[in-house]
C-alpha cells in the first residue's frame, strides 16, 4: 500500500504525466489515491491546495471522490488528513447539495459530456483533462482512468488512432506542469502490447500487488480485534495469537476486498474465523479464476520406484526452512522440471510432493493460460503468478509445458510466446516468495535453454524397472483391497514388461471388473489375462521414449528411475536401453 502512495508522489514530484497501474483491487487503488491526495498538498498561488481526486468510468464520466472522517458524530470532509485518524477515515463520492433529487436521493458531482451515446465518453475524457485549468479550479488534479485498457489498444477495440495522437498531446502539455497527473488502470499488465510506442516515454508502470503476509496480519489483527471490542462473538474473545495467524495463512492469495468478504462470511456462517470455512471459500475463489488449489491428503508412499527423485525431493524439502537460511542459503529452490513417458506418474509426483512438503498445490493446464486476444496469454500469466505469490509457499503445477512456453516453428503469435517466457523467466529469477514451479513436458527441445537451467531439478521417468513394477503392483492390489500374498507377484512383473504405470493400474482395473461382473474373487488368471491383451506404452509412444531417453544421455535431464546393473546376458535385460 505504502508502495503506490510513494510511487504516485514521486511521478507527481518529477511531473511524470502518467502512471499506469496493474490491478484488480480498482476500488482500493482509488481510496489509496483519494487518501494521497488529502495527505500531500500542493502549492498554488502561494497556498497549499489539496488535489482533487476524478475517476472516470465510460458508463458516468468524471466523479470526484473525497476523504471523509467522523467527528462528533458528523461527516466530515478531510483536506489535510493526519496519519493518526487515517484508519477511521471513509473514500467516498462527494455529493452536491445543490442537485438533490426531489425524491430526497443523494447526488453527486459528477462531470459528463451532454450526448451520453455510447463511446461518447472516451473523447470526452481526454476533452475535460485538456480542458481542466488549474488555476481557474483553484486545485490541481489526479484523473483517475478506470479500465483504460479498453481504449488505448490500437490492435483491438481500442482507441482510434487520433485518440492516441491527442492523449499524446495531452501527456506532453503535462510533463512541465505537476498540477494535472493521469491515472490509467488496467485489470492486465501494461506493457508495450497495450500501450502505444508514442505514449510510453510519458508512462510509469508500476503493478498493485496482492497483500503479502505482514499487512495481511495487519488487517486480520484489525478486524479480530474490533470484534473482540464489540463482544459479540465468544468464539473470536477466545482466540491465541497462534489461531489468529492460522487465518492470516489462510487468507493467503486473496485480494484485500475479498480478505474483508471471506472473513465477514465465516463469521456469519459460524459465528467465528473457523480456517476451514476460509480455505474452502478461497478455494472456491481461486477456482473462479481459473485455478485449482488443493492439499493433497497422500504422499510417496503410493509412487512406486522413483527413488532417486524422491530422495532428492526429500533432501529439498529442508530448503524452505529458516535453518537454510542459517546455513547459508539466500533464495528458496524455485522448481522442477520432469519429462517422461505418459502414464508414468508425472502429476502423481507433484500431488505426492505437495503432500511431502506440507504445501497446497496450484494447477493448471498450460492451454488454459493461453489467449486469442493480444495480451491475453501475458494477462492469465499474470494473475497466475501474483496468485502463487501472494499464497506461497506453494508448489504450481504446470501440465504439459510446452504447449505454452515451447516456441512452435513457423507460428507467428505477435511476440506473446516471448512476452509469456519473459514473465517467468523474470519471475523464477527475482521472486523469492517461495514458489515452486513443477513443470512436465512431452518435448524438451521446445524449451529455451534460459528456461530449463531455472529448474533445479530436471528428470526424465523411463518406463518403471522389474523392481519398481513390483512395488507399482503391490500399491495397487493394496490400495484395490486385495490379498497381495494370492498372487505370484514375480509373474506379474514378468507379464507386465514394457508396460508403463497407468498400464499396470488400469489392467488390474480391468481384471477386477471382469471378477466383480462374474460375482467372485479377482484370480491370478484374471490379471494375466488382462496383461496379455494390453499394447504397452513402450510400443504405442516407442518413438517419443527414445527422443527422451537422449535427454539424459546429453545431460540435459537426471534418470528419476533407480536402475539396476544391466546384465546383457539375461533375457530381461537384453540391451543397452532396456532394462526392464
């Protein structure tokens, strides 16, 4: 929060024309400004003059906004707002006394074109800031621009180009002045994609962030405490410090106004801040953007094999602690990277390490996060990476990577692959939140090498060995009910070569549904026949196995699989390569 004040009061200082802003909290942006702009004077015909604060919207036009703080009961505008009274202090439209309706409703100052046809507005806006004299206002002003993405987009169905030309205009006649600065909001990123080459020299980007813990703490220490004043609530009277934090955890990843909406409704629903309610509200909330945020409940007692990624899962574990830090370590490991045959367990692995690691787990599909519009994949991007942020620790778990990141040949996307890349590149280099990125990927060679060397893990899961198939069957029959000790497991990792863990698992799948149909037991002769019928992976993706398989034979990627001396003479280990 304090970020945006000091940001704004630079630009104005150094008569920078325009601040761009990147967020989704707009009615909190405005209260900052609002606040701002009561707080910091500036000097007009020799006096200190409060600036005043004009949002636009197309729907409306200008409406100006003000500080109001009680006293003795009584409303009151604030011109010069102390920084003690700042926390009982209301944004709000300003009324105009002299229009009130007949029928007693408040109205507003309000500043619009007479033709309110559609569109009307947008020249309008750029018309008033032009227009606007400082002098003859006996004020400066701060022109709030909500969505204002909608209209500087030359490429989409924004802003025609004499538009452009005039803000232009508008923003040169105000680098010397410091009376009149331009606000642009905008839910996506601002870049330049979305802002025009002529106007970007005028234009400071800057992003408003989702709450990090500290000010989290802040406002639940607020709140809990006022309720405490209040009386009203027993359960919340009742509770530690510890159980406060708890909720501050748990409102991780949220914006401030839906922080404000999840803990009214768990009060409402429970008559308390119970965590549960909380977490599931957010889940619900980050699911509406288009993410799945869960904690998974089983860890790597049900991968079979894998040892050699589990252990060093396991050893990375201790690098998200304090005692790291003590040790010597400055960031926290930001993510692994797994290539492997399909069905060998790849989302398996990031659901098992969640669960290790004691961290909720972000998925999403890599198409998910791609658009048709221009800046579209750059926005989804965007908001994925501030959500992981503003919740970590977190492990994000990006299926099938290189659906987005991967540079498809002879595709022209209007820079947007680069513009995506850039972002996480960026982010794994400068964030040390403690996100954890797990991506998979089908085909390394769409990756850029600046991409793949931010992975500090980077495996490829071959096809499961005679003794990780073992332990595959025995997870299974086990978590399938089964008596294991029935069966002769040492034939069924025989019958069962060249195949691939989710072959294994939906074979005995098979089997049991041939049992249960036939109204008895699951038999040996049902697993193998089932076994004899199935096209294995190592047939079926042949080709996309080798390709992988030279990725560790270059050094690009670590064997997850634990493999045995290879005994060329043995029917089973018959090959370089195949070793199962």
């Amino acid at each position: 929060m304090e970020e945006l004040t000091n940001t704004i009061h630079a630009c104005i200082a150094a008569n920078v024309s325009s601040v761009a802003i990147s967020t989704t909290e707009t009615d909190t942006v405005i209260q900052e400004i609002a606040e701002y702009a009561a707080k910091y004077t500036h000097k007009l015909r020799g006096q200190q003059k409060r600036r005043r604060v004009l949002v636009w919207r197309e729907s409306v036009g200008f409406e100006e906004y003000g500080v109001f703080t009680k006293v003795d009961g009584v409303k009151t505008q604030v011109d010069i707002l102390d920084s003690n009274v700042a926390h009982t202090t209301t944004v709000e439209r300003i009324e105009d006394p002299s229009s009130r309706r007949g029928d007693g409703k408040k109205t507003y100052i309000t500043y619009q074109p007479e033709d309110m046809m559609p569109m009307a507005t947008i020249p309008f806006a750029l018309d008033f800031i032009e227009a606007y004299n400082a002098n003859d206002e006996g004020r400066g002003a701060i022109f709030v621009l909500r969505d204002w993405h909608r209209y500087i987009d030359l490429e989409g169905n924004g802003m025609a180009a004499h538009h452009v030309d005039r803000q232009l205009h508008i923003f040169e006649s105000l680098v010397n002045g410091g009376e009149k600065t331009v606000v642009m909001l905008s839910p996506n990123r601002w870049n330049a994609d979305n802002i025009p080459i002529e106007l970007n020299q005028h234009v400071y980007n800057m992003r408003f962030p989702m709450p990090e813990k500290a000010e989290r703490m802040t406002r639940v220490a607020g709140f809990v405490n006022g309720l405490k004043a209040s009386g009203e609530f027993p359960n919340v009277n009742s509770m530690s410090d510890d159980q406060v934090e708890s909720v501050v955890d748990a409102t991780a990843g949220l914006t401030r106004t839906q922080m404000n909406n999840v803990l009214c409704m768990a009060l409402v629903a429970n008559k308390n801040l119970d965590v549960g309610y909380i977490l599931n509200e957010k889940r619900k909330l980050v699911e509406q953007a288009g993410f799945i945020m869960t904690r998974p409940d089983t860890g790597f007692e049900l991968i079979g094999g894998l040892d050699p990624l589990k252990q060093w899962a396991l050893r990375l574990r201790k690098r998200f602690t304090k005692a790291a830090r003590d040790f010597g370590f400055t960031r926290y490991p930001s993510g692994l990277l797994m290539a492997g045959v399909p069905g060998c367990g790849k989302s398996a692995i990031s659901k098992a390490l969640a669960n290790e690691w004691n961290m909720n787990l972000l998925t999403v599909q890599a198409t998910d996060l791609k658009g048709s519009l221009v800046g579209e994949s750059e926005a989804k991007v965007h908001r994925l990476l501030d959500t992981a942020k503003a919740a970590a620790p977190i492990i994000v778990f990006v299926d099938e990577a290189e659906k987005l990141l991967g540079k498809s040949e002879g595709i022209h996307d209007g820079g947007a692959h680069d513009a995506v890349l850039g972002q996480f590149l960026s982010f794994m280099q400068e964030d040390d939140s403690g996100v954890f990125f797990v991506f998979t990927a089908n085909n390394m060679e769409k990756f850029a090498p600046e991409l793949i060397d931010r992975f500090e893990g980077r495996f490829f899961i071959d096809l499961p060995t005679a003794d990780e198939r073992k332990e595959i069957l025995r997870i299974h029959l086990k978590r399938l009910n089964q008596d294991i000790e029935k069966f002769d497991v040492t034939e069924l990792v025989r019958a069962s070569k060249d195949f691939s863990g989710r072959n294994i698992e939906h074979s005995i799948e098979e089997a049991m549904g041939i049992a249960f149909h036939e109204d008895r037991t699951l038999t040996m002769d049902d697993l193998l026949s089932t076994f004899s019928t199935v096209i294995p992976t190592s047939k079926t993706e042949k080709n996309k196995i080798e390709t992988m398989r030279s990725y560790v034979d270059n050094g690009l990627m670590r064997q997850a699989n634990h493999l045995p001396e290879l005994d060329f003479d043995n029917e089973e280990n018959s090959g370089a390569r195949d070793f199962l």
